[in-house]
C-alpha cells in the first residue's frame, strides 16, 4: 500500500521510461504487492514499445488487491487491451500468434470494457472490412 505518488509514475510522467521500469522495480522488491508499481512499469515499458512486457505487468496488478490504492481497475483494463492489441499489430505476419494474443484479453477479463472490441480487431487482423450500420430509426 503505497502513500502519496510512487516515484515510478513521476518518471513515466517525465518520459524518463527506463528509470521509472527500474524505480518500480525497486518499489516491488520493497512492497510486491503493490499493484501501482506494476501498472507504473506497464505505463513504461508500453511507452518503449515493449508491449508483452507491458501487458504481463498489468495482468500481475489486476490480480492484486487494489483497495487500498489509487489505481482505476478501468484504467488496467484499457492500457492492457491497448498492450495486447498493440502486440497482437506487431504479429502481424503471424495470424493464429496475433489472435491468440487479442484473445488473452478474453481470458485475462471475460468481462472486460473490451470484449466487444476483440472480435473487431480480430476480423482487422484477418483482413476483413469492417461495415458500420446505422439504424435509423
């Protein structure tokens, strides 16, 4: 339980994205249990394109108690679809991994703000055009 603001989300405020990834470090030896420190170190790694890193670390604060902290589970649930759907981007060339990627989301939170949102990506990775209807009514 941290009071106050961890000198890892400071960093990743400043840019400074490679000391803010070792200043959470050193904040989870001190207290592991600290959820804000593993999502500060997501918030660091994403930002240096480090995205299955980034989405390790946000899975690791969604399983920690974070009542007695200032972390948004919201805010998890985002930057990890961000974070996989980013990863899953860079797979590109490889379908079945990039799919298995976005679906890790489905399986991290099946009841996610983004469940909606993979079969979307999905279709993109395969190459399919997404069509929008509007109902008019």
């Amino acid at each position: 339980m941290s009071y106050g603001q961890l000198r890892s989300r400071k960093l990743c405020t400043e840019g400074r994205f490679e000391e803010a990834i070792a200043a959470a470090g050193a904040e989870l030896a001190a207290e592991p249990g600290e959820p804000e420190a593993y999502f500060n170190r997501g918030q660091a790694l994403a930002a240096l394109d480090r995205f299955e890193e980034a989405a390790a670390d946000y899975q690791r604060a969604l399983l920690l108690d974070a009542s007695a902290s200032a972390l948004d589970p919201e805010a998890v649930d985002d930057e990890l679809f961000f974070a996989l759907r980013r990863r899953a981007e860079s797979l590109a060339g490889n379908r079945v991994e990039a799919i298995a990627t976005l679906g890790r989301y489905l399986e991290i939170l099946p009841e996610g703000r983004h469940v909606a949102d993979v079969p979307k990506w999905i279709a993109k990775l395969e190459g399919k055009e997404t069509v929008w209807v509007r109902d008019v009514i």
